[in-house]
C-alpha cells in the first residue's frame, strides 16, 4: 500500500480533482461535497455500485476498473491508505508531478472555513457522527458533514449545509485524523487497534492526546473506556490552563459529566442521561446497550455546544441507523439475515449482544470475514472467545487482506481453531460452500449476522439465495 505525505502543502486550487476508489463509503462522500463545491469530479473504482451510480448523476465521470487513462486531465488525485503503489493511476499522478492527496487532506481543505465537529474513536465513530448529525438537523440546523456510512433517515453519508458547523467522521486509522483544525472533538474509546501502523499501545494513546489537545473549543471523551480515561488525565499533564480545551466526559462512572444510568435493553434501548443535576430520558429505535453509550456522546457535543438538553436528546432519538450497522436484508423461512461492519473483537461483542435483545427464542449465527492479516495474527484469541460468547454457531471466512500482503500461516483457520468447542464453529473459506452450510444449519427464528468491514456484505445475496433454496 502507499503511504501519502501527510505533510504534503495542499495548493490553493486543486482544478479538476480524480478519486481513486470512488465508490466507497467515505470516499463517495468527500467527492459529493466536492462536486456541490463546484468542482469537476472523476474518478475510478473496482466495481460498479449505487454510490457510483449517484456520483454520476451528480455530474461525475467515474470509470469502473484501474487504468492510467482515467486520470484524464485532472490536477490533483485523492488516494486512500489501501491503494498499491502500481495502481496505474497513482503512478501516472506521480509522474505528471500531480498532488496527491489522502482523503484526509482533501477533506481538511474543504473544511478549512468551517467550525469542525471531528468524531474518532476505535469503535462507534459512524453511529455517533450519524447522531451528532441527526441532532443538529432536529435542532433546526443545517451543518454539512461527511461519514463512514449512509445515514438511513437521510439516504446519504455527506451533505453541504449552510451552517459554519461541519461534522465529520475522522480516522485514526493511520494518524490522518491529526490534519483536521478541530474546534469540537468527540473521542468515543481509545480501545487499541491499528497497532499495524503505530507500532505500540503508547504511540496510539498519544496520538488521541495530540487530537484532543488540537481541539480549540471542546473535547467530549469517554470515562468507561480505559485508553480514553490514560487520554482524559493526560491532556492536562504538563500544559498551561489556557491551552487546555473544555473536557466534557461521558458514560456510566459515576463521575462522568453526562452520565448515562437506567439502560433497557429489550429490543430498542431506552436510557437516562445525568446532566448539570437534572434526568433526561429516550428511547432510540436501534438496539444495543453500545447506542446508549454512542447517543450520550452525541447528547455531550449538542449540549456542550450550547443546545438544549431535553431537545437535543429528543433530536438524537430520531437517529435511525446508518448502513452496514446490524442491518436487515431479508428473512427467509422465518431466519433473518443481517449485516454489520464490526471488524474489532469489542465491536463483534456490542453487535452480536444487540442481536441478542431482539432475537427472542432464536440463535444467533456469526459469519465472521476477519479483517487485515495484522489484525487476525494479533486478534485471533480475542476473536474466538467474543464470538463463542456472544453466538450459538459461527462461519468464519478467508481473511480480507485489504491493504496488506498475505502472511504465512494467518487464515481464518486461525480463529476458528481456537474456539474451546468446535461443534459449533465451521472455517468455510469458499463462499457458497459457507452459504450451503449455513442454510443447512439455521432454523425458524433464527438471526443471521454477517461481521466484517471488508466486502463480506456480498456474501448476502448468495445467503439468502441457499435459504431460500432449502427453506423457501
């Protein structure tokens, strides 16, 4: 994969602006603000897709497939972290002298004159930036924004708003988050990963002070998280009061700034948020003690905003969800298919324990599609017992090995063959081969849940084809 030069001096015009990769979540969304900011927009991608197609209705010209061709006359290329260094088109960019861009930095020029409401985290960053943004559009506003996902309310992940607030969904992944000029930062865990990249739980944690330290008005934290915790009594350590922004935390320790107690499981969670001395309560229409915890988040940033309490809570609970997050694509033969993004052992463990408060009498079966040979290497235990724990049977598929190499002797294998009883796991590499023994497994009431941030969402049609084929 390539490395772009996070210090790269972005050029006052950028001219016509190619993306490389397009067709994903964020990627498509940066090119839409792009495209309403009035530039010429094309761009590339594997596959077709809706948020290809929707690109081009927007006036984009996108090619499907890799080739030095696409680049046309464009004046600057916009890259992700997961492109190969022979990508034609990035090798032809980098011949012609052309800027290249990480995605980051695109995104950070366009929001350069706006108030920046950043959200980073570990886990929980595209439903809390979903419900910052479902809270401010309640509230009357009208910010633009960019995230992970589509926002199910609202049928898209990025929009231009006319309001100085711009709310985006910012990656640690590979340090980019630390480009932003943060005004509002909400940190939702600081639970270690991307270890790939900084090489130590230290450099991680230290890069989540830098990002709160930037932030010029607010920080909103968790106190449950216990990375986050090192972060919130560090961002103090060894800095003069007037340059430590206002922290405000969140969670269920009791001496949270917001803190959230009275959390009722049972199908969509109802809660109660402590602040300054009074109750607020709500219902969400999403499922999970983890929403709980991302809503209070969100309630945090509006009310640290200046936004009414009550109201603002009342705007997040019309959140409805965000694409790829516990999302149902059919039921057949009374079993449910659903699929979910999480990729992190925590993240498969508040998934799968959302699923268990709405599946009543039935099982929950995981097909898990481990993400990044790193991460199985160092997360395979981890792996195993989250999902023994929290699922009746599980399918763990081949690695999707995004931007790395293949390593030796790291397959799914490695997950599933540490689980205490194998009865009720199955390494099924060959994608209908998992189909045809799922469907030979699931039973009435059944909820299936696809885990992954790979492309493990294909797999669903072939799913919901093997049920219907013995249940339909």
């Amino acid at each position: 994969m390539i490395k772009p030069d996070l210090t790269l001096t972005i050029p006052e015009k950028l001219g016509v602006v190619h993306f490389v990769g397009i067709g994903g979540s964020g990627m498509s969304g940066i090119a839409r603000l792009f495209i309403n900011s009035g530039h010429t927009v094309t761009g590339s991608d594997s596959k077709d897709s809706p948020n290809v197609q929707a690109l081009r209705d927007l006036g984009a010209t996108v090619h499907i497939g890799h080739d030095a061709a696409n680049v046309g006359a464009a004046d600057s290329l916009v890259v992700t972290g997961a492109l190969w260094q022979d990508n034609p088109e990035y090798v032809l960019a980098t011949e012609r002298g052309l800027p290249v861009l990480h995605r980051a930095q695109a995104l950070s020029w366009l929001v350069r004159a706006h108030r920046l409401v950043a959200v980073a985290g570990a886990h929980g960053k595209t439903t809390s930036t979903g419900m910052v943004v479902t809270g401010l559009l309640g509230l009357g506003q009208d910010p633009s924004f960019v995230n992970g996902g589509v926002i199910e309310s609202l049928g898209v992940s990025s929009a231009s708003g006319t309001d100085d607030l711009f709310v985006v969904e910012a990656d640690e992944s590979d340090g980019s988050f630390l480009l932003y000029n943060t005004a509002v930062a909400l940190v939702t865990n600081v639970d270690p990963d991307h270890l790939d990249h900084y090489g130590s739980l230290e450099a991680f944690e230290a890069a989540f002070v830098e990002f709160s330290r930037n932030a010029s008005e607010l920080v909103v934290i968790s106190s449950d998280d216990i990375g986050a915790v090192r972060v919130t009594a560090t961002i103090t350590e060894g800095v003069s009061e007037a340059d430590v922004p206002r922290v405000i935390t969140f969670g269920e320790h009791p001496d949270s700034t917001v803190r959230v107690h009275s959390i009722t499981t049972s199908g969509p969670v109802s809660f109660s948020v402590a602040w300054q001395g009074q109750d607020y309560s709500a219902t969400l229409r999403i499922p999970g003690k983890h929403n709980a915890i991302n809503a209070a988040g969100a309630f945090a940033v509006l009310v640290g905003l200046g936004f009414d309490p009550a109201a603002s809570l009342d705007a997040i609970a019309g959140f409805g969800g965000t694409q790829r997050r516990f999302e149902l694509h059919g039921t057949v033969g009374g079993v449910s298919v659903y699929d979910d993004y999480a990729h992190h052992p925590t993240e498969v463990a508040a998934a799968l324990a959302a699923a268990r408060t709405v599946v009543g009498e039935g099982r929950i079966i995981a097909v898990h599609q481990p993400h990044l040979y790193s991460r199985t290497r160092m997360f395979a235990q981890e792996f195993a017992e989250t999902l023994e724990s929290f699922a009746d049977e599980t399918i763990v598929l081949s690695v999707y090995g995004a931007r790395e190499d293949p390593e030796p002797g790291v397959t799914g294998a490695l997950v599933s063959e540490r689980f205490r009883d194998q009865s009720h796991v199955a390494y099924v590499p060959d994608w209908q081969d998992a189909a045809d023994y799922l469907a030979g497994i699931a039973r009435d009431g059944d909820f299936v849940v696809t885990l992954g941030c790979g492309d493990v969402n294909r797999i669903v049609p072939q799913l919901l084809a093997a049920l219907e084929k013995v249940r339909g």
